[in-house]
C-alpha cells in the first residue's frame, strides 16, 4: 500500500513536467482498484 500512498502524494502538487496519460490511466485504475476493496 505504501506504493499507492507515494503516487498519491506525487500526483498532488502540480508535476514541473506534463506526466504521461498512461501514468494518469493507471493511477485511476488503482484509486478504481482502491475505491471498489474498500466497498466489498
């Protein structure tokens, strides 16, 4: 969980270079994947 816990804080402050759409694409799979254990 900690891997998650760094994307988090490294998605949160504006990034000096445009991060890459298969970056974003995967962190909204795990915030998906994340979202959907918590639910079960």
């Amino acid at each position: 969980m900690a891997a998650v816990m760094d994307l988090d804080l490294n998605c949160a402050p504006p990034s000096p270079e445009p991060a890459p759409q298969d970056h974003r694409l995967a962190h909204a799979m795990l915030r998906q994947e994340h979202a959907y254990r918590h639910q079960v």
